[in-house]
C-alpha cells in the first residue's frame, strides 16, 4: 500500500484514457524499488482501475472491452497451499474457497521428499473429490533448479492426482 501511495501523486491530473503512457510512467518512478514485488502490484492496481473506467465509459464489462469471448472462465486459488501448511489447513482453506465460488484450487510441490508431495496432493483430492480439478507449482526459488521440477511432475498420477501443473 505504501508504494501505491508513492506513485498516486503521479496520477493527478492524468487523463485515464492514457493507459500506456501512465503504466510507462508509473513504470519508471518505481525503478528505485525494483520491478517486481511491490512495485508491480501497486501499478498493478491502478493499471485495473484505468482499464475499469476504460470499460465503464464505453459501457462494456471489462472483459468484453479486452476481447473476451466466453461469458467465464474457471479460477482457481492459490491462497492456503503453501509447502510450510499443514495438510488439514490447506484442505479447510481449499474447502472454503470452493464454498466462496472458486472453481480450482492450486497448492504448492517442492517438498524435500517426493512422496510428501503427492500424499499432499492425493489429500486435497480426496478431500475435495473428484470433480475439482487441483493444479500445483512447485516454487520458483533459486535453490530449485528447472530440471528438478520438470523431472519429478512426469512422475505424478496426473490424471487422477493434479489435473494441471506449472513448473516456474
């Protein structure tokens, strides 16, 4: 929220019709601060609302005005499935997001042992049943070398265990 403040003063007296520049500009006052974490969030948010009043003036929903051709999409959670969880939190955290309307649910792999990481996944699945599509990312972290990701998931019952994996 912080970082959002910084930039906001920058806004004024805008026209929000001008996205891009806006984004380019709110771009480079953060460069100090880096561009990821924070930064991106926070232009994140005002990037959304400039497209949210974009789509508001031309009186379309947002997904309408960026092209979309589907009336929804499937989400998913990633909220309650990290490696340092208990297992009972993450199927109570899984759970709720499904009675809040979420459609997925998304937990992390990258346990020291593999076995960990699919009796983790089996759990949620169990837990959630079978017409709840789990996906799983394993951390992107240095210490975690691309091979070692992509080289387990071949090894995960995909198609009973983890509909769908990203390993980035």
């Amino acid at each position: 929220m912080t970082h959002v403040k910084e930039i906001a003063r920058l806004l004024l007296g805008e026209d929000p019709s001008d996205i891009g520049r806006i984004y380019d500009r709110l771009l480079w006052a953060g460069a100090s601060v880096g561009r990821s974490g924070v930064a991106t969030q926070a232009i994140a948010s005002v990037d959304t609302a400039l497209w949210d009043v974009r789509a508001r003036r031309a009186g379309l929903p947002l997904a309408k005005l960026l092209g979309a051709y589907r009336d929804s999409v499937r989400t998913y959670n990633t909220s309650g499935g990290y490696l340092q969880a208990p297992i009972d939190e993450v199927k109570e955290k899984a759970w709720r997001s499904l009675q809040d309307g979420i459609g997925g649910i998304k937990i992390k792999v990258g346990q020291p042992d593999l076995k960990e990481d699919l009796r983790r996944l089996a759990a949620v699945r169990e837990h959630l049943g079978d017409d709840v599509p789990p996906a799983s990312s394993s951390p992107t972290c240095p210490a975690w070398a691309a091979s070692r990701p992509i080289s387990r998931s071949r090894r995960w019952p995909t198609t009973r265990t983890c509909r769908w994996r990203r390993t980035s």
